[in-house]
C-alpha cells in the first residue's frame, strides 16, 4: 500500500494514464458530470473532501500548464476563486455554460463533496521535462 501521495486507487490509476494536453475536471458536488470521461467521485458528505483539499492534493501530483474557471467564480465564491488565483496566476476565464460544454472533452472528472458554487476548474495536464 502506498504510505504517501493520493491512496485512492481509482484516482491514482487515472492520473497515471494522463497525457500532455489531457483535461482534468475538478468539480463540485453540484457540477453536472458529462458522459464519456471517466468520473472519480470523491465526494463523502457535503464540504467532505473540499474543493480546495483536492485542487492541492492534484497539484502535488500533476504537472498543470493552463487551467480554465468560471467567470462567476469570481463574484459567487470568493475563497474559490482566491484559491484559483493563488496556483494559476494565468487563470482563464469563461462563463459557466461554456466551463460545462469544455469539460465534456475532458479525459477525467474529480468530483469533490465541495458545497459552494461555482467550486470547479478545467485542468489541463503539462509534462514534468
């Protein structure tokens, strides 16, 4: 058994198999979850794990070279989007709607038991070289 980094094997396995340029979702509880991506649902209890709980322990584990949120983001979750802003300094925007359609061409979806809106980010995955 693994003593350190991600444990869940679910997870653990799909970021194994990203690629260059492969998209991560990283979602809220309330997020609607397209078909085709492969889901890892990690969500517990509402706040359990939180969004930022996840957004950190995926960046100890990826290497991240663009990231995608809500336009709301900003105004409907402040401490989201403090968080947001904090690891991605070239954060880009869009709204909503057009968050959800880019995250069917995701290749996995992290659901986490976040309860506040607008809690999500588009990841999309660089290489460590």
């Amino acid at each position: 058994m693994k003593k350190a980094g991600i444990l869940n094997r679910h997870l653990a396995g799909a970021l194994a198999e990203l690629g260059h340029g492969d998209g991560v979702l990283v979602c809220d509880a309330g997020m609607p979850v397209p078909d085709g991506p492969r889901v890892v649902d990690l969500a517990f209890r509402a706040g359990v794990p939180s969004f930022a709980e996840v957004v950190e322990g995926l960046l100890a584990e990826l290497v991240v070279e663009g990231a995608t949120a809500a336009t709301e983001v900003r105004e409907a979750n402040p401490g989201a989007a403090a968080l947001l802003s904090r690891h991605f300094p070239d954060l880009a925007y869009v709204p909503h709607d057009d968050l959800k359609s880019l995250s069917h061409r995701s290749r996995l979806v992290v659901r986490t038991g976040e309860a506040r809106p607008y809690a999500n980010v588009l990841l999309r995955c660089g290489v460590f070289f």
